[in-house]
C-alpha cells in the first residue's frame, strides 16, 4: 500500500505534531492535493464503494467521498496520516460514525490486525465474511450480520447503516414485522396450510430466497 507524495507533500506530513487533530483541515499548501491523493488511491481500491455500506458512487470529487480516518483523527491524531487507518466513505457513513471509540482496548501504536477493533477494518478486514448487502426484489438493500457477528453489528449501528432498512422497510415498521409480513404474502400464494411438512419446508425455503437474493 503506497501513495506517493512529493517532497513538499512529505515535509507537510512530517511536520505535523501528531497533537492537533485540527491539522487535517487547515489551509497549508499541498494539504489539499495530500488529501486528493488519499481520496483517489482509496477509491480506486474500493472501486468506487463506500468502506462502511459498499455502495457504489461513480462521482469522485470531495463533495460526494471524504476520507476516512478509521481510528478518528479527533481521538487519535497521531496517525493521522497513517495509510492503514484511512480509507474513502460516503458523507453519510462519514457523520455518522464520527468521533466514536472503535478501541476496545488502549493501545500503544497502530494495530496491525483488525483483532482489537471493534468494527469491520476496511483495511484489516474481510467485509464479506461479517456483512451481507442484500437486495430485495425491488432494488432497494440492508445490511445483515453474518455468522453472529459482533463487528458487523457494531459497525451497522456506528455508521447508521439501518438507514438502509428504513428505506427498504418503512421507519414505522420494525424489520420483523416487514419480513414477517413480506413471508404471509408468499406463503399465502403457496396456499401453505395444504402443504405436507416436507412441502412446507420447502416452501419456507423458497419465499426467504423470494425475498431475499
């Protein structure tokens, strides 16, 4: 992993006290063409999909991506420029994830693992084997854990991924009650109570992957 600065490029990150987390933003020269390059190098792996909610935005100007500090920059400003810790998200995962904790423990020096981080690394971590996007017939998609697990939930509650589920689902309607109902409605096409057991089976089978593909 690499993006290669210019030697005033490297002067402005070596420069920094690793104290002010304000330093980020600040009008220095080359801070602006820094942060480009770490928005363009990150999109480029992502192939333009945010690292939180992997939904893709062909658009990749500073108005739709910001750069993502993973530990935040307001807890953690000494690695602000640390590659490992930064990635691209949408403005909304962004904001919503903020300034929170993702630490489960204090720690000396960037972790090299995903192991003590509370969410999913978009660096350290395999986004496939915690999360599911799922597409209902419709188009519209959630976030799902898989295999129980803990960053995955952590992550869909620390970037509001359930505003997913609210678009899917309808803010006034739990998602159990949405799914419920969405299985009455194909069970209720299969004439289910005639079915043998086996039958029902797999009938259940079919209406999950009817819903959900």
């Amino acid at each position: 992993m690499s993006v290669e600065y210019t030697e005033e490029e490297k002067s402005v990150i070596n420069n920094f006290d690793k104290l002010d987390s304000n330093y980020w933003n600040s009008d220095l020269e080359h801070l602006k063409t820094i942060r480009s390059k770490i928005r363009k190098y990150y999109l480029e792996v992502l192939d333009n999909k945010c690292c939180y909610c992997q939904m893709l935005k062909q658009e990749n100007h500073g108005s739709t991506w910001d750069v993502e500090h993973i530990l935040p920059k307001a807890l953690y400003p000494r690695y602000m420029f640390e590659l490992t810790n930064l990635s691209v998200s949408c403005k909304e995962c962004n904001q919503a994830k903020l300034d929170k904790e993702i630490c489960t423990k204090p720690i000396k020096a960037y972790p090299r693992t995903g192991n003590n981080i509370k969410i999913v690394h978009p660096n350290f971590d395999i986004y496939k084997d915690h999360i599911k996007v799922v597409m209902a017939p419709d188009g519209k998609i959630f976030h799902t854990p898989l295999n129980g697990s803990k960053k995955a939930r952590e992550t869909i509650v620390a970037c509001n991924l359930f505003r997913f589920q609210e678009e899917a689902f309808g803010k006034e309607n739990s998602y159990k009650k949405s799914v419920s109902d969405k299985l009455s409605e194909v069970f209720a096409s299969m004439n289910f109570e005639n079915l043998t057991e086996d039958q029902r089976k797999i009938a259940i089978k079919t209406a999950v992957e009817c819903i959900f593909n």
